[in-house]
C-alpha cells in the first residue's frame, strides 16, 4: 500500500501486520511488545502475596531495558535515566524490579548466556537497587561496561545533524514521507498547530528553553509517525519546527504522542474511577487525565526527561508532547559476555533505584532495603520471589512467544 493511500482509517490494519512482524523476530523482542501478558500476570492469583509491597511510589510500569539509556536535559547535561513513562503510576516498586528481571533474563537468553549468569544478574539487581535507594550513583560504573561505555560516548557527540539524519533522513526542514512517516489530514496539521497557542504553547516553549522566556516557535512540518509497539492505534506525530529569531533560528523535533490509560497496576484507590486530580507535583495522588498523569511520573522518575514534556489535546485526545534530543539513545544489548550482562543489571538496576528512592522518606527507604535484602535464603542468593517470579515470566513468555510464531506464520494473527 503506498503511503499516500495510508489514511487515518488505515492505519492501524497497516500498523498491526507491522507489530506482528516485529515480535515475531527473537523471545525479546516479544517481552518487549507484549506488556499486558505482564500485567495479567501480576494480577493472578497465582502471585498474590508473592511480590513484597514496597512504599507507594511514581514507577515505571514497563521497566524493560529498552526503556532505559541516556537522557539529556534542557542544558545538555546527560544522564542514565529512565527513557519511557507510557505506563507510569503509583505503584509498587517491587513490579518494576520484576519487569526489568525478566528483560534481563531474556537479553541473557539472546546472547547464549547460560542459567547460572541469569541467577548472578538478579543477585546484582538487588545489590545495584539497594546502591541507587541510597543514592549512590552505580550508574558512574556503566563506563566498565563495552556496550554502555560506546552508547555514552556517542551520546556525548551527537549533534542536531545525528538527529535529523538518524529521525528524519535529512537536515532540511522537512519530514520525508516514506516508510516511517505518513501523510497527515489537514484538519490533523491544525489541530498540531494550534499545541503551540496559548497555555500548552507556553509549556512546549519551557520545554525547548528551559524557562519562561517568551520563545518564537514555528511549525514547519508534521507527519503521522510508524514507531513502536506499543503505540499501535494511538495518534503519534513527529513535528518539525523552528525556535529562535530568524537571524539565530535553530531546530527541534517534537515526538507527540497520545495517552492512554495505563495497564500497569497502581496502589489502592487510584485506580480510573477513584483516582483524584491532584495538585500538579502532589506525589501523593495521580493527576486525572492521562497525558499530565505521563508527564508527572517523568518528573518524579526522570527529571532530565520531565522537564522537557508538556501535555495537551488533539482531536479531544490527550497527547504528551516531547522535545526529542541528540543525546537520547537506548542500549541494544546484543552479545553480552558474562561480566558485561551481570554488570549490566547491577548498573540498570541502581538507576531504578535512585528513580523510586528520591522519592521515599529516609526510614522508608531503609525498611524497603531491609525487606529486600532480607529475602535472601543465602548471602550469594537471588531473593526467592524474584527469582521464582522471573521463572514463571519466562516460561510464560517463551510459550506464548512460540504460539505467536505460528499464528504468525499461519496468518492467523490479524
């Protein structure tokens, strides 16, 4: 189908074979695209009592290892953060440590690495976890990692040119229409246009510059994005556009993304029906929609990247508009050798840490450590809920990966 023939009505048919393909490639990539098997798993009965309940926190809801990398903040100042807050409430922080478990056994399993490396890497998690709760920055270490070490260095280089060339294809100021962006209604490019009027307009220029300086932004250019998984049917836009005066004008490109309501499971009482609009910053409640519920959880979780969304409405929808930066990448960890895996989730696992522990009270965070480090039968052990956690995510996953596979095969997914 040529991408001029790609209409709104279209769409998600197009995006849906899209999805299939793509998790059908590896068992990862399947954890990764398939969140609500995640989900329905921390629900069952089955693991009811099983997860320790930690103190009430913003967490990330789909803690997987692609969700974490390097991000820069408005001043240019990087930092491995977390990277995707689509599915972030107040929750139990023992879930986001189980999720990114599972992400690790299954980036084990992709490189070949035996069961023995997976039991010493959820042992490191905790150790690495406990780091970051403290506030110590383990995450200085990613420079003894190979593939870490080679992800920061880029991210350090990367100018506007990398992003254009890397998102775009080009550095003129226009959206190529091509495989990953299509054609956009004009009543879609109106409603893009007016984000940048009035209140949400003063957000996306706090966003780009940091503060509230009366910043001149121009639209010049927009198209219906082809990203990801997990957006399959929600409206996605890339928008290019200008800031600065004509003499010193520079560019940005925005991601726009529809929010939706999250599937991952939140602390009593803030569930869709009993949630309360909360003072913007409360760490107390969720906000009432979606998109502020997004951006909140970013600043709470990963302040550089919070600081540079905002949220607004298209088409009566909630979307999150953020400015995408050179220096936001995410690791592909592909062929890990032992060290590098099990140094890998020590390091992952105390930017996690930090993300929930600036948030706790000192005798919280102290009691939650206790609770973690306390569940170990032996002092070289994985906790046993963790550990038999991942066993049962694993299983359920690898099965459910290879009836895909067929389906796939088949034709039957659709």
């Amino acid at each position: 189908m040529s991408i001029s023939h790609v209409i709104p009505a279209k769409r998600k048919a197009v995006l849906l074979q899209r999805q299939q393909l793509k998790m059908a490639e590896s068992a990862h990539a399947y954890v990764r695209g398939n969140t609500v098997q995640f989900y329905e798993w921390l629900r069952s009965d089955a693991v009811k009592g099983m997860l320790p309940v930690g103190p009430p926190v913003w967490i990330c809801g789909d803690c997987h290892i692609g969700n974490l990398g390097p991000v820069a903040d408005v001043d240019g100042k990087i930092e491995i953060q977390i990277r995707d807050l689509d599915q972030t409430v107040i929750g139990n922080p023992s879930h986001d440590l189980v999720r990114l478990a599972l992400s690790l056994a299954m980036a084990a399993r992709g490189s070949d690495l035996p069961g023995v490396t997976t039991a010493l890497m959820l042992e490191e998690m905790i150790a690495g976890y406990c780091d970051g709760l403290k506030g110590h920055a383990s995450a200085a270490k990613a420079t003894s990692i190979d593939p870490i070490q080679r992800v920061m260095k880029q991210a350090v280089r990367r100018t506007w040119k990398h992003l254009a060339e890397e998102r775009i294809e080009d550095v003129s100021p226009k959206i190529p229409l091509r495989k990953r962006f299509w054609p956009m209604t004009p009543e879609e490019r109106d409603e893009v246009q007016q984000l940048f009027h009035g209140d949400t307009g003063r957000q996306i220029a706090r966003c780009i510059s940091g503060d509230d300086s009366a910043l001149k932004i121009r639209l010049l250019d927009a198209a219906y994005w082809v990203k990801g998984c997990s957006s399959l049917g929600r409206l996605r836009y890339a928008v290019l556009v200008s800031v600065g005066k004509r003499s010193a004008r520079q560019y940005r490109l925005l991601d726009v993304k529809e929010a939706t309501h999250a599937a991952a499971p939140c602390v009593e009482g803030m569930d869709a029906k009993s949630r309360l609009a909360a003072e913007e910053g409360s760490a107390g409640q969720m906000p009432g929609n979606d998109a502020d519920r997004v951006v909140a959880g970013a600043q709470h979780l990963s302040p550089y990247l919070g600081m540079r969304m905002a949220s607004g409405i298209i088409h009566g929808r909630r979307v999150v508009i953020r400015e995408l930066r050179p220096a936001d990448l995410k690791f592909e960890l592909t062929g890990l050798t032992k060290v590098e895996a099990v140094a890998t989730a020590r390091m992952m696992a105390s930017v996690v840490g930090r993300a929930h522990g600036r948030q706790m009270q000192k005798t919280d965070r102290v009691r939650w450590m206790k609770q973690l480090q306390g569940s170990n039968a032996r002092k070289l052990d994985a906790p046993r809920w963790l550990w038999n956690g991942v066993v049962d995510l694993v299983a359920l996953h690898e099965a459910a990966y290879l009836e895909h596979c067929r389906r796939f095969a088949l034709g039957q997914n659709n």
